[in-house]
C-alpha cells in the first residue's frame, strides 16, 4: 500500500519539484520505506535535494509523480513511479493487484518484456496493450495514474468499491491529486472554500459522500470510476456497476457451494505477500470466516489479532478467543481502554475532513495494535452490505409489510398522524418505540428508509445552520441523492435496492474510509476477501429472500459457513463497536 500524488500543468507550466516533494511527504504514513519522484524533463534546472530518487524523461516538465512505498510485493524492484521500455508511459500505483501473474503471462505472449515481478509494472503493460479497456481486467484494490507522453493524456483510476482513495483538483489548466486532501491542500493557490452542501451532507449521514469533499474545488473520484484528463479538459467514465438480478434455478446446495468456493479463492489470492501477514479476528461471522479459510489456505499458524474491551456489551474477546483455538491461530488479544479524546486530533489530521462514525477510535486502535506483529491484515469487512446483515434491513422490511397493508391515500394521514402523537421513548426496549416506526409507515420506502439512516434530517438543519448556509443549501436535500441512487438501482426489489445504495454510499464512504485512515495512519494494509468483486457479483444475483429470511439476515452465507464455524459463533446476537463485524 502507498501514498500517491501529482501534477498536470495543461498550460505547460513547469512543475515545482520541490512543492511535490514537499505535498508527497505529507502521506509518509502511508509509505514509510521508500520514496520517488518522476518529472517528464530531462533537462530541468531546478536545484533540489540530490538525495531524493527523482526519474525523468523527454517532455515539457509540466507533469510531475510523487510516491510513497509501503513495500508489501517485490521488495527488491517495486521502486516507483515506474516507466514502460521507452519512458513514454509512466505510473504511480496505491494498492493491490491479486491477478497480476495471470495478466503478466498474457502481455508476456504478446511480446511486452518485464523488468520487475511487480504488479505496478503489469498495469504499465496492461495499458499499453488495451488502454482504458485494461481497468476491467484487474482484480484488486487500486489508485493510481498513467502519463501517456505519446498522447499527452493523464488517466487516474479508482477501483470497484473505493477501498483505495483519489483526491483531485482541476482548477486554471492544473490537474493536481493525492490519496489524501493535504497533498492538494499543500499546493499553492488552491481554492480552500467550504462547500456547504457538503457540510449539508455531512450532518446527513456523519460523511461527506463522492464527488464532494468539504471543499467546493477538490473533488474526490467517485468508486468504479476513471477519468482521462487532457488540452480537452477532462473525461469521466463509470467501468463497473453491481446488477442485483437474481438468478433462477440455483438452489440453496448450488449457492452454499459457490460461495464456499468463491470466497475461499478470493481469500487465497490476498495472501500474496513478502512481509507478515494476518488476520483482523473479532469473533464475528464475517472475520471469522475469513480466518477460517486462511487457516485452510497456510501450511503456518494465521496471526490473529482481537482487541478487548473492560466494557461487556462491546467485548467479543472470547468468541474470538473460541474461533482462534479452533483454527490453532498465533493469536493476539490486547485490552485496550479507547480514550477518543487523546487521539481526537491525530484522527482529525488524517481525515482531513468531517468524519463522525465513532467506531474509527477503536478501528485505529486495533489497527495499531496488529501492525506490532504484522504489515498486511485479512479483514471480514462486507458481509453485512451482500447479505443483508444489519438490523435495520429487517426493521425496514416489517415497515414495507404494514405500509403495503394500507392503502396509500391513508398511510400519510394515519401513520403521520399517530407517528407525531406517539411519545420519543428512547429510554424503553425497542419494543416499545414505536414512533419512528409509525412516522416511517407514513412514508415511501426511500423516503422511511433516508430517515432511518440519516443524523440530522432536513427538517432540522436550520436548528443548526445560520443564515449564510441556509441560503447557500437553499433547495439542495440530501435525500435527493439517495433517491438517485435507489431509482437506479440495477435491481428488482426493494431490499436489493437499499443494499445497492448503502454500497455505494456508506460502505464507500464510510466503512472503507475508516478502514483505510485508520490502518494507513500505522502503514498497515488492510485486504477485504468478502468485498471481492468476483464474489460480490455472485453475491449480488442471490435472491433476496435467502438472504434476509425472516427475521435472520445473513441466512444463506450463515449456511454455507456452518461447514467451518459453530452455531455459537454464526447464530449469536451482534455485538461490537459500531454495530459492524469486522
């Protein structure tokens, strides 16, 4: 894993090599072995430190690379940013490509020569070979961009789920971007104004979601997205969606099989690494399964490593202690005590914008806690998002059963109207809370479903907004964009529809941002087998209703688990911090 940044000057203005070393330097967390810098002017006449790795070749000197190495892979040759034969292509790479000996093979037969055993230097290749069309052919976690000196073009990509960030700016011919905001904050005369539709968005749904940053200039490249940046301005295209059609004729057997399968090789081609490797172990379904299957794929112990908590209805330490002596682990347990307040500014530096999921303290410290013994860890993240494992899928499905029983004419006037007059009852079981529920069967299933994920409704904002930002937000609702994203969906029912949309938006924007700061802040990466793509698709045409059965969610990938774990571990009530299952 590694820290990416760079510089398109459209105008032919040379860039500052200096100012890139300096942006770059910032993301040092995210590669502290090595750096290197790439200028497309052999003859610059800049003074800088000698010391410093820069590569050049034939050009204006108007585009400029920084990178920053976490070496995870070919240790020896990986060194970046990384040219083809010629010097004509040029890449800097932040992340993991699980199929890249397969694709090396192919481009070898074609007569491309190879001078590394690095995946970077196979997407080098792969672009030269099929161009755009390449993206498709990778399978793995990804930022990175291609300089085309021949084309004088600039691609940036971003993989499928947005498990690897890109930040950029494109203001007055100058392309600048980074895997954080403070690369491009960093640069001089960049537009630092607060875009408060943004900060609207954020009291929504505690994230700030793509394209937008807390900035109105710098823009993040949505997930599945690339873009091609040139004299002709800039091009963005979407290379891959997620279709929720479900496929007839499988039966459960077939399904349980399939996934075993899957899932077991999409864990198998992330153990590729030359540095230590392990596993996050909570104790949960999801991180449990993946241990499950590293422990089936290594001749050697899996690393383990859980963190605990004095708090009981957080502390999972002793399922995952169950599962750990069931699979031999070399396993960790560190008790830790989270003090969010100690930490509260170094999360706030490494996010660089408003963040508000709690659980990103403990994710840091857990993250901390596993990079003492490893540099690469196997998380269970997904499984709730594919198979529909989150309480508030069944509550919204009870809610569509009784909103379809009434008429429609009558559920605004009714539900409403009973909903305003049922007490707040915050304090009761869930049982007895029964006012969001009335108030949520009194809306359509977009509009129920928004009000139960969102923080601050729209309603409210001006409680907390003073003049000036509610003129600027005038008209602009954030529900809008989930209602774009549900209508859309690439689905045919309902709880196929709010899984499509919370991928795209709280799993991209929420859980693999924290995932990412918080394993990027002690250089460690982070793999997530469940979110492979591969699985994903098959995951994804998987009828709704073996998914969500009843009142079990999960119902089917549970099924297919019971083959490596216990019914204690798969059919116990959800804990941990955050309500997820890492």
């Amino acid at each position: 894993m590694c820290g990416i940044a760079g510089i398109f000057n459209i105008s032919g203005i040379k860039v500052n090599i200096n100012r890139l070393i300096y942006s770059t330097r910032s993301l040092t967390h995210r590669g502290p072995d090595e750096e290197g810098y790439f200028l497309n002017q052999k003859d610059h006449d800049q003074s800088y430190d000698q010391s410093v790795p820069l590569r050049v070749s034939s050009g204006q000197g108007n585009v400029g690379f920084g990178h920053r190495r976490l070496s995870i892979i070919d240790l020896a040759t990986g060194q970046q940013p990384m040219c083809n034969e010629d010097g004509s292509v040029w890449i800097t790479f932040n992340g993991e490509i699980y199929n890249y000996q397969g694709i090396k093979k192919e481009l070898e037969t074609k007569g491309h020569t190879f001078k590394t055993n690095s995946d970077t230097e196979t997407l080098v290749h792969a672009y030269e070979e099929w161009g755009e069309d390449a993206i498709k052919r990778f399978r793995g976690m990804f930022a990175f961009a291609i300089w085309d000196e021949k084309r004088q073009e600039l691609l940036v990509v971003r993989d499928r789920l947005g498990k690897k960030p890109f930040y950029y700016s494109f203001e007055k011919q100058s392309f600048v971007f980074g895997s954080e905001l403070k690369v491009i904050l960093d640069m001089p005369n960049v537009d630092k104004t607060i875009d408060y539709t943004a900060l609207s968005d954020y009291f929504s749904l505690l994230y700030v979601p793509s394209p937008r940053t807390i900035f109105k200039k710098i823009k993040k490249l949505p997930a599945a997205h690339y873009a091609v940046i040139s004299k002709n301005g800039i091009r963005t295209e979407c290379y891959w969606d997620l279709p929720f059609y479900r496929e007839t004729g499988l039966s459960e057997k077939r399904i349980i099989q399939d996934l075993q399968e899957i899932l077991d090789e999409a864990t198998r081609i992330r153990m590729m690494s030359e540095v230590p490797l392990g596993a996050f172990l909570s104790g949960g379904i999801d991180s449990s399964a993946i241990v499950a299957m590293m422990a089936g794929a290594s001749p050697d112990p899996v690393i383990t490593n859980s963190i605990s908590f004095s708090v009981a209805s957080y502390n999972e330490a002793a399922y995952a202690q169950k599962v750990a002596d069931l699979y031999k682990t070399n396993h960790n347990e560190f008790h830790v005590t989270p003090d969010a307040v100690s930490i509260i500014e170094k999360l706030a530096w490494h996010y660089d914008e408003p963040f508000a999921d709690s659980s990103a303290v403990p994710t840091y410290y857990v993250s901390k806690m596993a990079r003492e013994r490893v540099t690469v860890s196997l998380s269970g993240d997904g499984g709730d998002e594919n198979f529909a494992g989150y309480r508030r899928y069944y509550m919204d499905m009870r809610e569509n059963l009784v909103r379809n029983l009434v008429p429609r004419a009558l559920r605004g006037p009714v539900f409403g109207l009973l909903g305003s007059l049922y007490p707040k009852a915050d304090y009761l079981p869930q049982i007895f809370r029964g006012k969001a529920f009335l108030s949520n069967v009194a809306r359509d299933p977009i509009g129920a479903y928004y009000f139960s994920v969102s923080a601050v409704h729209d309603m409210d904002k001006a409680k907390f907004f003073n003049d000036q930002v509610m003129q600027e937000i005038r008209g602009y609702h954030t529900f809008d964009m989930f209602k774009e994203i549900y209508d859309k969906a690439p689905a045919q029912d309902h709880l196929s529809r709010i899984q499509y949309l919370d991928i795209k938006t709280y799993m991209c924007e929420d859980i693999l941002t924290k995932v990412d700061r918080a394993s990027m802040a002690v250089s460690l990466e982070v793999r997530c087998p469940i979110l492979d793509h591969v699985f994903m698709e098959y995951a994804a045409k998987i009828p709704y209703n073996l998914k969500l059965k009843g009142l079990e969610g999960k119902y089917i990938f549970k099924k297919a688990l019971k083959k490596y774990l216990p019914d204690e571990i798969l059919y116990r009530k959800k804990m941990g911090f955050g309500g997820t299952d890492s």
